[in-house]
C-alpha cells in the first residue's frame, strides 16, 4: 500500500495546481504540513503547505501567474515578469517565493524555480537548497517526462548516500543513515548548533522513517558498495581506501571543490583527484568529508547573502 502524506491526498494539491499555469516540468509539497515531524507544533492539520514549482520559462510562466495570481506578488509585481525573472535566478538559490498565500482553502507558499538551475543544483550541490528539500521525503504532485531532470532528481539521491556513507562507520543502522542525509544541507547552519532547531533532524526523520525507506531503499539494494539487511535495518558498508575513493570520485562537483581547499597546501595546486587519493587513505576521511560539507553549505549562504545584499543596494 502505498504510503499517505499527512492528512492530504493528490486530490488536495491538485486542486491547489489548479490555480496556477500548468507549465511545470516538476512541482512538489514538502514541510510539516505534508509529513508528519515530531516535536511541538499544535495544529498540524492546518499548516502551511509549501511547494516548489519547477518551469522550463520563468519568464514565460511568470507573466501567466501574473494575470492569474496579481495579489500573490509583493511589491515586486510593478517591476513586471523580466525584473521577478531576473530576481528569481540570479539572487539567492535560484528561487522565487511567494508567501502566506491562502488558496483553496488553505495557507500556502510557493517557490519558483528554472528546470535547468534546478537540475545543476541536483547535479554539483551550487546552493543545496532545493536538492536539500528533495533528499528528504516530499510530495510529487507533477513531473513531466525530462529524462535529464529525471537522471538528476535520482543523482542528486545517490549523491546524498554516498555523503553519508563516508561519514558513517561500517556498520550502522538506517535511522543514522537518514539521519545523515536529512541533515546534509543543515551542515554549517550556526542554528542547528543550539536551541530547539538541533533537534530539528531528529524530528523530520524519526516519525518518517518508511517514507525515508521508501525514497532510498532501492539505491541501497543496487549499490555494489553497501551491504543492505532490511529486515534489520542495518547496513554495511566498504570502508577501504579503495572503496571510499570511488565514493570521493563520484560526490557532488562543489564538495569536492571544498574537500581539495580543505586538504591542498599553499602553493602545492593539486588537482582534485590526487586530493581525494589521499583522503580516502586518511583515517579521518569521515571527518574531512564532514568539514568539507559545512564549508560548502557555509560558502552557499555566504554567496546567497553577498548577491542578496548587492541586489538590495543596487534597489535604495
């Protein structure tokens, strides 16, 4: 039987599409409202649902909204589809939100993103903001036939694995493993390090565990690497030099960038496969591989906010 997202059915985010232009190469619902996270939150049942929508043309796209959905655009609507285009890729991750948007009956929010800013984000890790999202359990609510966005969505998945696997131990159950992945785009967040938020992964993985099952349980039972005992819900994993250079070789552009400044001397200018030789000789490769996810998701945010700042001053 297939699994339920919290108190919702297709039929729910359907009707909520509906009220958008239908060219969408993907759209998905994600957050608390869709799937349940423990810890307190009173009335889950009514929560913000929130979506990204990926489309082909946002200028295209958003022009058609704009006639639909005038009211769902801050300020930013005067400036027309070219300046919230502009806006949406080349500031912040690639993505355009509009927000505390009541639609069908219920309170929404919706990002818009490119399908091919989406896609290199899935492939190279750029801003592991909406590859974030899809590593964790989301609602698909439409996805057109695009082989490459398709290829992308299940490398972005195994790219996630293989993180974790390097930072994991040989043997180690599924609920560390999840854990792991769900909190691969938190690395770095200074949030996640003190108050209520670190215990924020915990609570997406904990009360989702078969939907997280359901997500990656075939690319654990295909990889040659990883020996998969389900019913246990255990694994094991190959943790020679040997097998931890063919996972190095196969992460994410970005993170292999930060893994190479990370372990590459002054002046010594080595290209990144001689770098990931030696880590994955190091018996601290799990924590090299660590550090270089929090310098990557910190680089991110840094960027984020240096283009952000650069727009807001261009705007004064």
């Amino acid at each position: 039987m297939a699994l339920q997202a919290l108190q919702s059915s297709g039929v729910t985010f359907r009707r909520i599409l509906s009220h958008f232009p239908e060219e969408l190469s993907l759209a998905f619902a994600y957050g608390s409202g869709v799937y349940r996270q423990a810890g307190p939150n009173p009335d889950q049942k009514n929560a913000m649902l929130d979506f990204v929508f990926t489309v082909d043309d946002p200028f295209a796209w958003h022009s058609k909204n704009l006639k639909k959905n005038w009211n769902h655009y801050s300020f930013l609507k005067v400036l027309g589809p070219k300046m919230i285009t502009s806006i949406q890729n080349n500031y912040g991750a690639g993505v355009y939100y509009n927000s505390l948007i009541t639609c069908d009956g219920r309170l929404i929010k919706y990002g818009v993103i490119s399908t091919s800013i989406l896609i290199e984000d899935l492939l190279n890790w750029n801003h592991l903001y909406v590859a974030g999202r899809l590593q964790k359990p989301v609602k698909i609510v439409t996805m057109n036939e695009d082989i490459t966005l398709r290829s992308a969505l299940d490398r972005n998945l195994k790219s996630a694995v293989t993180t974790a696997f390097l930072m994991l131990p040989e043997s180690f159950s599924e609920e560390d493993l999840f854990i792991e992945i769900a909190g691969l785009s938190y690395s770095g967040d200074f949030r996640m390090l003190v108050g209520e938020d670190k215990t924020k992964v915990l609570n997406i993985v904990k009360p989702n565990i078969a939907h997280f099952r359901e997500l990656y349980g075939s690319i654990l039972q295909e990889n040659p690497q990883v020996v998969y005992k389900s019913q246990q819900g255990r694994l094991e994993i190959d943790k020679s030099p040997e097998g931890q250079f063919t996972q190095l070789m196969t992460l994410p552009k970005s993170l292999q960038q930060q893994i190479n400044h990370i372990m590459d001397p002054p002046g010594k200018n080595r290209d990144v496969e001689e770098t990931l030789f030696q880590v994955a000789h190091d018996p601290d490769c799990g924590d090299v591989v660590r550090l270089g996810m929090k310098k990557s998701v910190i680089y991110s945010s840094l960027k984020l906010h240096k283009m952000w700042t650069g727009w807001l001053r261009k705007t004064s």
